[in-house]
C-alpha cells in the first residue's frame, strides 16, 4: 500500500518538475527569446503583395487556419464586428473581378465588412469598424504567408457595386479586399515592398 503511495506521489511531481526545469531554462537563457522574436520579423520582413496568382485553389484547412486568426484579432471593446465573405465559386470570383482589377488572378478572395449593428461606435458620426476589420485582416494576412500562401490587401473596390452584386444587407459594411492563394512562379515583390521611411523620421521618443 506504502508503496502504491510513493508511485503515485512521484508520477505527480515528475512532471512539475520538468515543467519548473523548462521555465528556468526558458528564463536563462535569452537566446530563446530572441529567436522567438526573430521569427516574427522574418515573417514580417518575408510578407510582400503578391500580385500573381497560380490558379491552384487552397485547402479548406488552411483557409480554416487563416480564419483562425483572424478571429484572434484584438476589437475596440470586443466588439468583433467583422464580417468576412469567403469568394471562390466561379460566380463569386467573376463578381470579385468585376468590382476590382485587383484580383491579380486569384481563385479565391476574402471581401471584409464590419456590421453597424455590432459596431463600436467613436462620437456620434464615427466607428471603430474600418480599425477593426484592418486589425483582422492584418492577422490573416501573416497567417496566410506562415501557410506558405500570397496576399494582397486591396482598397481599390467599388464598395457599392460588391454591395449590390453580392447582396449584402444594409448593415454589413464593405472596407477592404484581399485575393489570396499560391503565388505564381512569376510573383516577385514590387520594387517599393522594400522602401523604408528612415525610422527617425516616423518615430519619434517625447
Ligand atoms: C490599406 C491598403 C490598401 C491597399 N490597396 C491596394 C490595392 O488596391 N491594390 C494593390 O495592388 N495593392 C494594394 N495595397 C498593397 C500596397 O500597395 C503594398 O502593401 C505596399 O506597396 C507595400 O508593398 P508590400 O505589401 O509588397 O510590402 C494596399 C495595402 C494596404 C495596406
């Protein structure tokens, strides 16, 4: 009995201890840090619009992925007022095509909305929601080039005519686009994808 109790007394603190040793680990050693965050500027850095697409669709696990984090993404009070349409039939993409130039070949795009009824409003006239919806597609973004796909964000839409073409209501409210998918062989990034401003002129410590 004595025994059983010593057994099962060390199955318990086994793992706590290997847990406790990761952290220490983790704690002393500032390498591990610095390659996390290393991998985060390498994605970032490693992003570029992809203007080029190959005609190959993605998975529906990997767009289940993209959603993912999109969802993640931080709202003004938690208000999640996003809505976003998933375009990849045929029908949907001529549609896409008609109210942009910007699909760049694409088979499948993403239209982002924020709904005014669950919208955070900002004063009387104004809302959180292109924030918002920016804010998300920014993570599906990243997601999307960690799955080893292209995007590229486009404003240049006639938000009426995908109002009306794909009869959304009158509370859904379209702000950006975005195809995505396998890059092209021929997708390279644009000549400005590495123009930077110098970093003293856009930061500035008060
Ligand atoms: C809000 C926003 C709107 C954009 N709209 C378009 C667009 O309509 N068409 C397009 O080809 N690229 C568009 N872009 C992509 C930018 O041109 C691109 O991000 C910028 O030139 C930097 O290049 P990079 O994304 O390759 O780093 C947009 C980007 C943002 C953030």
């Amino acid at each position: 009995m004595k025994k059983y109790a010593i057994i099962t007394l060390l199955a318990l603190l086994l793992p706590l201890c290997a847990c406790n040793e990761q952290k220490n680990e983790q704690k002393n050693n500032p390498d591990m840090e610095t390659t996390a965050k290393n991998d985060f500027m390498t994605l970032a850095a490693g992003r570029y619009s992809v203007r080029h697409f190959a005609s190959k669709p993605v998975e529906q696990e990997k767009i289940d992925l993209i959603l993912e984090a999109g969802k993640l993404a931080p709202t003004a009070v938690n208000s999640q007022p996003q809505m976003i349409y998933v375009l990849r039939s045929e029908d949907a993409m001529a549609k896409a095509n008609q109210v942009s130039p910007c699909m760049y070949g694409a088979p499948q795009a993403f239209l982002f909305c924020y709904d005014d009824n669950r919208v955070c409003r900002r004063g009387p006239n104004d809302n959180y929601g292109d924030i918002d919806v920016t804010i998300v597609l920014t993570h599906m973004m990243l997601e999307a080039y960690n799955l080893g796909l292209g995007t590229c964000p486009v404003g240049a839409f006639n938000a009426d005519e995908a109002c009306r073409l794909f009869e959304l209501p009158e509370n859904i409210h379209p702000i950006l686009m975005m195809p995505f998918g396998y890059p092209a062989p021929a997708a390279k990034p644009s000549e400005s994808h590495t123009k930077y401003r110098k970093m003293d002129e856009m930061v500035e410590y008060k």
